[in-house]
C-alpha cells in the first residue's frame, strides 16, 4: 500500500512520525518509505558511545533524534548519498563516557578526591582514531546547511576545523560553515581554542559550549581566552577548571552575551578544587554582564564562602537558575530578577518550605522547584530556613513538613513543583 504512494506523500508521513525509532521499524517494511524518510532520518547524526546501554529515553524505548551508526558507515552513505547532505542539520561526534560515577559523601574524601581525579584524566585522554580526524573536515565541508556541530574529543580535529572556518571566512569554501549556529567543544588546551578563534568569528554563531581545559600536572589554567566574537549570545561552560579570569575574558570577549550557563556539577574535576566560586561568578557578571539576560549556576563544592554583599549591574537578567546548595544567593540577587528556578532539590536538611516560597513572593514573580520525589523535595524545604537561622536552627526538633502542607504553600505562592525521577540529586 504504502509502495503506491507518490514519494511526496511518504516524506509528509515521516516527518509526522513521532519517534525515529517507530519510523525506522516502518521502514523496514516498505522501501518506498525507507527511500522517502532518509532525509529526515539523517537530519541529525550522533555517533554511539560504547559505553552507553541506550540512547534516548529509556522509559520510551525511543532511540533519540538520530541515527545510530559509526562515523564510517554514516561517511560512506553520505558519499554514496550526496542528495543527503544537505539534509544533515546536526552532527555530534563523541567519544566521552555517557556518565561518570558520583563521589559518595560516605567514602574518605581523599578517595574521592583520587577516583574523580582517575575519571577525569581518562575522559580526557580520549580521542577520535587517528583515521577518523580527517573525516571531520571532510563532512564539515559537505554538509552544507549544518546548524550544530558537537565535537567533545580533546584535541581531534581542532586545528583542520579552525583551517575550515578560515577558508571560509576568505571565501576558499564560500557554503560550509556559514550557516552554523552552535558549537560544543570538549576538553581543549589554550593553543586549540586560539587555533579555532576564526570559527567562533563566523556571523552565524551564536551559541558556544567548552567541557574543559586539558592541563598538566604543572600548567596553569590560561587567564586570558585569545578570541572575539560580538555575535555569541550563549556560551555553556562544564568544568571547574575555568577560573575567574577565564570568565571575565569570555564576558568582555562576548559583547552581546545574554546567557551564561556555569556547570561546575557534571563532566568536571574534583568540585573541592574549582578555582572559581560562586561570590567571584556573580562579581565578573557585575563587571562584564550588562547585557545578560539568563544565568544558569550550578556548583558542588564542598565548601563555600557565604555571600557578603547584594549582586548589582545587571540591568536586564530575569531568568536565573541555581542548584540547592546556592539557595543561600537567593536574597542576595538583584531586584530585577523576575524568574527563578532551584534544581537538585534534596539533601538532609529539616524545614523551611515555607520562607522559601514566601521570598518568592516577594522578590520573584515565579519560582520553580526541581525534584526527584516528594521525599527530597521535603528535605530540601528546611535548606533555606537553616542557612538564614545558621545555627540557631541546628538544635531544634522541627517536624518536617508534610507532603499536602508543602503542596497547599505552594498553591498559596504560586511556586512551580515538578518531578524529574531518575535524575542525580543531592
């Protein structure tokens, strides 16, 4: 039946088609379709990890947006298939573990401090094989009308992309590139990111994303981030290893900066060794974010200096999220912030919903909590009122809340309440 079809038809069908996964299976069961869903099938491509058991959501049993393929394979239709090409809006290419075991706060520090340290070193050993480098400039320049590049390897490829996007800034590949929207970078040394300071340039860009940077034992992090770009308006970082020099470059470096994404939680060296802390983020956006919009924040340190004075300079930010064990900032934030959200909502703490939600009515017009269950989202509730009671708090048997009284505060204020099961919390 489906064979009948005019192949204009068949293409409408694919792209209505929820799930990728539920579109290949069709596809084996008609050639017609097969032919006419290629393009949408390869509309984004992401290697697999070998060290991931699924891709997607594993509740839906969906595959993800993309085909899961090896680099090769997916080279080779694209040179058998050059009518595909132009329909590759997504490419990622990633040889990084899925996941990276949490420290647990029951071990000795001194263990944990050596098993993240392990962990870290090894993801950024990890590279493309050196006869998939040059695949990378390859597709870069065949894949005409590509939005997002991930590349979150080392080293790979660095130095021929940044050959690439000079080409195409001197008109020697006038179409690659130009159309490219976000870059995602992995773990990379200050000569890389000098290297391919012609690709931030391009008009187009406007999101960037770093992992890391790839020290030694005895080098430094650089303090000075050799690039300009007046057209990048997100830049994501997700490492503790950028200091508070590294920002403020990237801030002055930006000048149209209006989202700022500092991930300090996942994918990053030990936290108690970040060279930066949340009192110096909030400075350097003082200083350099007078355009920023959103800021995202999201620290696991061990220890941390209490906030000492109200954030100010930041004329136009409205949208700020932090994890919990930043619930201490909220008072200190600017009154011009009108949305706020808390995520990693849990910990060990006893009482206190109800301040929270109180300091949103009157500092905020909305507040949205992230939680895994009601059981966490209890616990944190007392976060707030320990850290504005400090000590006094410490001794009191204080019941914690239950369930329906924190759900009547949260109807009451207008606070936002919303279950994320399977993500880590702490």
């Amino acid at each position: 039946m489906l064979d009948k079809l005019p192949l204009e038809i068949l293409f409408e069908v694919a792209k209505s088609i929820g799930t990728h996964s539920t579109l290949r299976n069709l596809c084996l069961t008609s050639k017609a379709l097969s032919d006419a869903a290629q393009p949408v099938l390869f509309s984004t491509y992401c290697e697999p990890k070998s060290t991931q058991k699924f891709l997607g959501n594993p509740d839906t049993g969906d595959a993800g947006p993309w085909i899961t393929i090896s680099l090769l394979q997916f080279t080779r239709t694209i040179i058998l298939r050059p009518d595909l090409a132009r329909h590759v809006r997504t490419l990622k290419i990633s040889t990084l573990a899925s996941e990276r075991h949490p420290a647990l706060s029951t071990w000795p520090h001194q263990l944990n401090v050596e098993i993240v340290k392990a962990e870290f070193t090894a993801l950024e050993a990890r590279n493309l094989e050196p006869r998939l480098e040059s695949v990378v400039p390859f597709l870069l320049s065949t894949l005409i009308n590509i939005r997002i590049f991930l590349i979150d390897t080392s080293e790979c490829a660095i130095e021929k992309l940044a050959e690439l996007g000079s080409a195409a800034q001197d008109g020697r590949y006038p179409r690659p590139l130009w159309k490219l929207k976000e870059l995602h970078l992995g773990f990379l040394s200050k000569q890389s990111l000098a290297e391919s300071a012609s690709v931030l340039e391009l008009p187009t860009l406007k999101e960037l994303s770093i992992k890391g940077w790839m020290t030694t034992e005895n080098e430094k992090v650089p303090s000075q981030l050799q690039l300009a770009s007046s057209n990048v308006q997100r830049v994501s970082l997700y490492s503790g290893s950028f200091d508070i020099d590294s920002i403020k470059a990237l801030l002055s470096a930006c000048k149209n900066l209006q989202v700022l994404r500092y991930n300090c939680f996942e994918n990053c060296r030990p936290a108690w060794t970040s060279p930066s802390e949340p009192q110096q983020v909030f400075s350097a956006i003082q200083s350099h974010g007078q355009r920023l919009r959103e800021l995202q924040l999201e620290f696991n340190l061990l220890r941390m200096d209490p906030p000492t004075e109200r954030v100010t300079g930041c004329p136009n930010l409205k949208y700020v999220t932090v994890n919990a064990g930043l619930i201490e900032y909220l008072q200190f934030l600017p009154d011009c912030i009108e949305h706020i959200q808390i995520t990693r909502c849990g910990g060990s703490s006893v009482w206190g919903f109800l301040e929270l939600a109180k300091l949103k009515e009157t500092h905020f017009r909305s507040m949205r909590l992230i939680t895994v269950n009601a059981d966490r989202l209890v616990q944190v509730s007392g976060l707030f009122s320990n850290m504005m009671m400090r000590q006094e708090c410490w001794n009191k048997q204080v019941p914690l809340p239950s369930m329906t009284d924190i759900q009547d505060a949260a109807r009451r204020y207008h606070v936002e309440i919303i279950f994320e099961p399977g993500k880590f919390e702490v």
